[in-house]
C-alpha cells in the first residue's frame, strides 16, 4: 500500500477521577491525516490549517512517531504525511494524542500491519512526550481502539478495553488556553491517604459501572477530590457550567483532559443538547468563543477512509 487517508476521533482523557489511566473516544470532532510511503528516507510533514505547528519532523508530534519507527525499522523508506486538524491543540480534547496515534496506525498500515496494538501504542507515546512532557497513553489508548481504555501500565504497556455505554457526551472547548505542561505543574506533589482512598472508590465504582452499564453508578462514580479542584480555577466558569449540566440532567462529568475543554455524559442525545446549549451561552455572556459538540463514544477508534 502507497497511499491511506484516516479519520483520527478526538479523545477524553481522565474521565474525572481517572487520571492518566482511563480515556474514551468521542466521534467530534476529528482530524484526517494522509500518509504516502517514500521511496526516499525522507519525513515530510504538512499541515492544511492555521494552528502554526511546527513541521520539522523532529519538532512535531507525527514526526517524533515517524522517526522512532523509521529508527526501529532501519527503513530506508519515509512517510509524507498530510494533516487535516479539526481538534484544536490545547483543547484537552486529545489533539497532539490523534497526531501521534494516526501516525502510528499509518505508517503500521502503509508499512502492512505489522505492529501490534501495543507496539502502535509505545510508538505513539514518543509523541505524547513531546507535546507534555510525560509518555502518557489515557488519550492515546482510546485513539486507537475506540470506545472507554483502561491503562493498567504503561511499562509494560498494558491496556484494558472496557465496555462502551450507550451514552451521549456534550463538550465545550472556551477558547482559552491551558498548556498540558502548566497543567502538569500546578498538580499537588502530595495528597492526604483519605483523599487518595476516596479517589480509589471513585475509579473503582466507574470502572464498574461502565462494565455493567449501571448509569446511577457511573455518575455518583464522576467525582475527583484531588486533581479537578486544582486544575479547575484554570478555566472560567467550569463550577457554573458543571453544576447547570447536572440540573439539566447530566450523570455527570468534568474536564476533558487538562482542559479548559470540559464533558458531560448523558443518557439522551437531547439532554445533551440542551446541555451544550447551555455551555456555549455561559460563555457568549462572557464574551469568550467557544466550541460545543455533542457526540455519542466513539467504538470503532481510528478508521480508514480511503487506501491505495
């Protein structure tokens, strides 16, 4: 194969209480990324939008996946790679995560399949490092398999695919920006053991309820008393927007990723409708843009739209 086109979701990462470890797809938005086998060694990276990321390979987060696999492989073949981005970066929406996971399932596809799963996975953390700082898989697991991922481990890498509730997810991405690194540094480097065994139950009683498809549960399970009071005074008006999702009948939520985009799940495509109605007036009174989208959890993860 010469050519391929993919579709690359958008992600959630930390589902609240799960901080690094658990991550859902959603079906908006989404990037699509073209790739073309080289005959030379040669990474070439292009960009069709206005977002000013670099296209150094070396200094880009598809290109750092790309060389480690060339590297890996001893290719002597490179990658041109064309990439449509809809998922704006620092938005918490997973944007550097669908470079680096959609230039890992391309370059598999064009190179004919030959990594697996968790090989795609440890290529595509080289270009979570770069983006944060931290080879971090809560965005990239769900990427790449579709629906709600689990990250036991990332050494060894171990990935858990969890059961995908018939749920419907509204998001709003205020157009501020909250650097994933910042959003790093101000986390407490220590927390009290009662907070810590809170949290515990927390991710417990969400991994549970999403294995047993018990929405009561998933939503008193939406709960983090160690990593959202922080981050949250980082984004405007998240303790309005958070507590209207639930009056409007949210099961819960709270901020995608290091944000400042912020997720609500429901049980209805109209709940969520009205929710992120709700979202985007909050912060039209406020003067600040905004971007809402409602989605149900993506189950299928990155997707091929046309080869050659």
């Amino acid at each position: 194969m010469k050519k391929i086109k993919i579709r690359v979701p958008a992600t959630v990462a930390n589902l609240v209480c799960g901080f690094d470890i658990l991550g859902m797809a959603i079906n908006q938005p989404y990037d699509e990324m073209e790739f073309k086998l080289l005959e030379t060694p040669d990474i070439i990276i292009k960009h069709t939008d206005n977002f000013g990321l670099p296209e150094k390979a070396e200094e880009n987060v598809a290109g750092v996946v790309l060389l480690k696999i060339q590297e890996h492989l001893k290719l002597k073949n490179g990658f041109e790679v064309t990439i449509h981005k809809n998922i704006k970066p620092g938005s918490g929406l997973g944007s550097s995560a669908a470079s680096a996971a959609g230039a890992a399932f391309g370059a598999n596809t064009l190179l004919g399949n030959i990594f697996s799963q968790n090989q795609m996975i440890h290529f595509a953390m080289f270009g979570e490092e770069l983006a944060s700082g931290v080879r971090h898989a809560d965005n990239i697991a769900p990427c790449l398999l579709g629906g709600i991922t689990l990250v036991k481990s990332t050494d060894p890498i171990d990935i858990i695919p969890l059961n995908c509730p018939n749920l419907f997810v509204a998001a709003v991405h205020p157009q501020v920006e909250v650097k994933t690194s910042d959003a790093r540094q101000i986390l407490k480097k220590n927390i009290l053991l009662k907070d810590a065994v809170q949290q515990w139950g927390n991710i417990a009683g969400l991994v549970a309820g999403i294995e047993k498809n018990d929405h009561a549960l998933i939503g008193r399970s939406l709960n983090d008393v160690i990593i959202e009071p922080v981050r949250s005074i980082l984004i405007p008006k998240f303790d309005e927007v958070k507590a209207k999702s639930l009056q409007l009948g949210a099961l819960g939520g709270g901020i995608s990723g290091s944000g400042p985009s912020i997720f609500m799940l429901t049980e209805k495509e109209e709940t969520a409708e009205k929710i992120a109605e709700m979202m985007k007036s909050i912060y039209d009174e406020i003067n600040i843009e905004s971007f809402v989208y409602v989605s149900k959890i993506n189950p299928a993860g990155i997707e091929i739209i046309n080869e050659d």
